[in-house]
C-alpha cells in the first residue's frame, strides 16, 4: 500500500516538472504572434497611407466636383489610365459612340501644342461617359469629360461656362445630346481659349 502511494506522488512530481518546463516556451511564442501581428498591422498602415492620393475636396456635391475627383485620381499625378491608348484614335471614336451616342473624332487642339494621350470610360454623377487626357509641352495635363446627359429642362443647354474648384478651373457646357466638360490646373492660362475652341468643334 505504501509503495503504490509512492510511486503515484513521484508521477504527479514528474508531470509539473516537464509543464513547468514547457511554459516559458509557450510565453515566448504568445509574445512573439503578438508583435508579429501589431508589426504587420503598422506596416500595412503606413504603406496605405503612402499611396493614398489627397482629393483636396471634401465629399462630393455635385458633377463638377466629381470630375474633380476622377481627374485627380486617374491622371493629375500619374500617369493617366486609361482603356485606349492614343495610338488608336478610331477606338477611340467608338468607344464614344458606343459610350454616349456621339459621333464624333478625337478633338484636337492646337493651343499650347496639346498632345492626346488617351482615353478611359468614366461615371459622373451616374451618368455615362469618356474621359478624353492631353497634355502640354510643359507635361501639364488636360481632360476632356464627355457625359451622356441630354438636355432637359432641368439641364438646359448653355454656351461655356467656367468655374474654379479648388486649384482647378472646369469649362463646360450642355449641348443637346451630351454635357462637356474640360479640367485642368487654375494656373493654365490657355483654358479659356480651349474651351472655345472644343465648343466649336464638338
């Protein structure tokens, strides 16, 4: 009787040495997930934050400041994206048709020698459209918004119109079957003569 009473106490001995043995092992591991996970989770902050691109618009009001924010995020700082490069200027052509219902060529300007750099479908204000890129020779550049908005009696169709958001100046107008709009730095003192020149020609 003795001895089984022996021999059981030593086993329970045996079982909290090897548990003791064991637990700084597992503290260490619980620590090292832990500063795994925060590290991962600052780097992926700050990586975010390096690639957010500033609007300088609080949230959008109305269409202007839409086509704001689209120029902003697709072209002002990047190079432009878009679905049809400028080598393709019939695609180019369709894509509005198709997008808009205008028959129309790649407009051209002669102002400050604007070079087409492509074209990209957009969505302003749930409305349909193209977004046209140019720039200049000093690599500033320019977008020609062509929406899908017939005008109505609420939107009625206009002659260029002009008006600054921010640090960019926005030209447009509402012809019969679509609402043009052109954006580019307040600072290009060519856009008031661009803007004529598009009205005429679209």
């Amino acid at each position: 009787m003795d001895i089984s009473v022996r021999t059981n106490k030593s086993g329970n001995i045996g079982g909290k040495k090897r548990r003791k043995r064991w637990l700084p092992a597992l503290a260490c591991c619980g620590f090292l997930g832990i500063g795994i996970a925060v590290g991962a989770t600052l780097s992926r902050d700050s990586s975010g934050a390096a690639e957010t691109v500033d609007l300088s618009l609080e949230q959008s009001t109305d269409w202007i400041d839409d086509v704001c924010a689209n120029f902003r995020i697709f072209g002002r700082k990047y190079q432009p994206i878009t679905d049809i490069g400028p080598e393709d200027t019939a695609a180019v052509t369709d894509l509005v048709q198709r997008t808009t219902g205008l028959d129309m060529n790649v407009p051209t300007f002669e102002e400050g020698a604007r070079i087409f750099e492509g074209a990209r479908i957009v969505a302003i204000d749930r409305t349909p459209g193209v977004e046209l890129f140019y720039r200049n020779s000093a690599g500033d550049l320019l977008s020609v918004f062509i929406l899908a908005r017939p005008a109505t009696l609420d939107n009625e169709i206009t002659d260029v119109q002009e008006t600054i958001r921010d640090n960019l100046t926005v030209a447009w107008w509402q012809g019969e079957r679509a609402l043009v709009a052109i954006v580019g730095p307040s600072s290009d003192t060519d856009m008031p003569a661009l803007a004529q020149s598009a009205y005429l020609k679209l």
